[in-house]
C-alpha cells in the first residue's frame, strides 16, 4: 500500500509535468511572430551601381614656385577670380635679396665687357703699326669674348632672379572659383606646394572608378546613366572616357562622364552620385528586365530544394523557387516563382514552425 501510495504521487507530478510542458509548447508555437516583406523590383539584371564623383573638368591646383612664408591669401574658398589675379603673397625678401645680388654681377660684367672691348681695341692698333706680336691680338679677343660670355650668364641671372621675384606673388591661371586652400597663413612655401584649387565653372563632370571585375561590364553597358544620391531623376552624360590605365593597388579603372549643361547649376564639385551601368538583359530575367531580391534569410534550402513561405490567405505557404546569388553576399536573386508585390517571411526557418504567424513589415 505504501508503494501504492507512493506510486500514485509519483504518477500525479509526472503528468503534471507533461501537461504543463505541452501547454507551454502550444503558447510559445502560437507565439511565433515572423516578420515579412513584400518583394520589389530590383535593377536589371547585369546592372552595376558605383558611387562616383563629381569634379570639373577645367581645374588647377596652383602651387608655390619660390620658396619664403606665406604671409597672406587675398582670396577664401568660393571667390571668383579673374586670370592673372593675385591670390596669396610670399615673403620676398629672400627673392628681392637675390635680384640684388645678380644686379650687382650684371654691373660687373658689363665693367668687365667694356674693358675688354677697350683692350682689343688698343691691341689692335699697336698691332697694325707693328708694336705687338700676334699672340697679343689672340688673347686680347680671347678675353673679349670671355667677357662677352660673362656679361651673357648675368644676364640670365638677373632674368631667374627677376622671374623668382614674381613668383612671391601667386596668381590665377585662368578665370575661375576658388574650390579650396591647402595651406595656412604663416605656412612656408616651398616649390611644388600646393597653396589652392581654381576650377572653371560651366563643365562639369563625374569621375568613377570601376573594379577591375566588372570593367568588361561597364565597357559593354547599353546605357550609363549618373544621379545624386537621394535624387530618383538619371542623367544621361554627353560624352563617357575610359582611361586605358588600371590602377595596380586599388585594381580599377577610371572612367570620366561629362554631365550636360543643363546640370551645371544644380550639381557642385566633389558632390557624391550614383552611375548606373546598364547591361543587356538575359533570358533568365524576369520580364522587363527587372529582378527580384530577397535577404539571404528569407531563403530556404533542403537538399535540392529551394524556397520561401509565402503568405496566402494569412498562413505561409512553401512556393518552390529558382535563384543565384546576387552581387551583394546579403541578397539572393530569385528568377522564378515569385512575382512583385508577393508577401514573402524574412526568415524561412522560422516561418516553417508550427503556429507561425506572419507579421507585416
């Protein structure tokens, strides 16, 4: 009877148990909530999307030609400036310090050039009336013409110096905007420097550089077409460049698409777009050339199959697919058994536990 007793109590908890557990199952199975998505049309199959930039297509960064501090800008970044304009000033004493010394050389060898000139001429007299040898003559027009050489290397000293002397004053190349400076005041200037950037406005264009892998994609494009980031209008360039150089780190190749005119104002340098490369269309793209993407989750493998739970009539349903991997890892590409506007779970696995319940998104 005690076994009895004792059996009976151990049965009771038992039960209990298993009820209590298989409860708990059917809340947590009702429970299940999975998020779903409502499948869009993508870019075409073959499409390649790279971010690009926009630049001028006339621009110059102007540089330091002498070396001294740099003691001013007379212009900031955004001015407009006229060819030949002054544009920042270098410390010229160094250059004027220069000037002077080639000043005093050229002053030397013009004394030194009329001496000789004198000396031949006096040598030349004595030598008709016979007071000289020859000998003399020869070296009286040998220091004639070492003088006249001297006086030339002055000369062109004192042209350098001159032309560094202008240096200390940086002008525009050309009429243009300001785009930006490189240096502070009290900087030193050194040749070869950068000081600033002028740009001509009116020509724009858009710089991309394209992997090396899809090169041959981007070559064969029906279609190149640029937009701004959070803009929905494509514009069509009025002329594409592809440089015949790749780039041996980064491994891309540049290509350069000059915008229309009609852009000119609204678009500004260094401004981030989007350039679109469009490929033809294969057969296994869904018509019009469109294709359909889903995250990697939503996608379903079992052995040879694959699919995705589909919501019909408010319950997921398996709809067997055809896919391949899109060029973002995170997405599949389906080809067939879906169709745009298909509600569709996030997460496959998920969706096929019973009780499962979708959740708009």
């Amino acid at each position: 009877m005690l076994n009895a007793f004792t059996g009976m109590h151990l049965v009771r908890p038992v039960t209990a148990l298993m009820l209590a557990g298989s409860l708990a199952l059917s809340a947590t199975a009702a429970a299940i909530v999975v998020p779903t998505i409502v499948v869009q049309p993508g870019v075409s199959a073959g499409t390649h999307q790279i971010e690009g930039t926009v630049e001028p297509i006339r621009q110059a960064t102007v540089a330091a030609q002498t070396p001294g501090t740099l003691l001013s800008f007379t212009v900031k970044a955004g001015d407009s400036v006229r060819a030949g304009q002054v544009l920042a000033q270098v410390d010229a004493r160094q250059a004027q310090a220069s000037l002077a010394q080639s000043d005093a050389s050229m002053a030397q060898a013009q004394a030194l050039a009329h001496n000789a000139r004198l000396q031949l001429d006096r040598t030349r007299e004595l030598s008709a009336k016979g007071f000289v040898s020859s000998a003399a003559l020869d070296s009286a027009q040998a220091q004639w013409r070492a003088a006249q050489a001297g006086l030339q290397a002055a000369q062109a000293g004192q042209q350098q110096a001159a032309l560094q002397r202008g240096f200390t004053q940086v002008t525009a190349p050309f009429d243009g905007i300001v785009l930006a400076t490189h240096v502070n005041v009290g900087d030193l200037a050194a040749p070869g420097r950068a000081l600033l950037t002028v740009y001509a406005p009116g020509a724009l264009r858009v710089v991309v550089q394209v992997p090396a892998s899809q090169a041959d994609a981007a070559r064969t494009a029906r279609r190149i077409s640029v937009r701004t980031t959070h803009g929905t209008d494509s514009i069509t360039p009025i002329k594409s460049t592809l440089l015949p150089v790749t780039d041996m780190v980064a491994q891309t190749v540049e290509w350069r698409l000059d915008l229309p005119p009609q852009v000119q104002a609204a678009w500004r340098p260094g401004q981030s777009v989007q350039v679109q490369f469009d490929g033809d269309t294969t057969a296994s793209s869904p018509p019009g050339g469109h294709s359909l993407r889903l995250p990697a989750s939503a996608i379903l493998r079992r052995g040879e199959l694959t699919g995705v739970y589909v919501v019909r009539q408010g319950q997921f349903t398996l709809q067997a697919v055809r896919t391949r991997s899109a060029a973002q890892n995170a997405e599949v590409e389906v080809l067939t058994g879906l169709k745009a506007g298909d509600t569709v779970a996030l997460d496959a696995v998920r969706a096929g536990l019973a009780g499962a319940q979708a959740k708009g998104r």
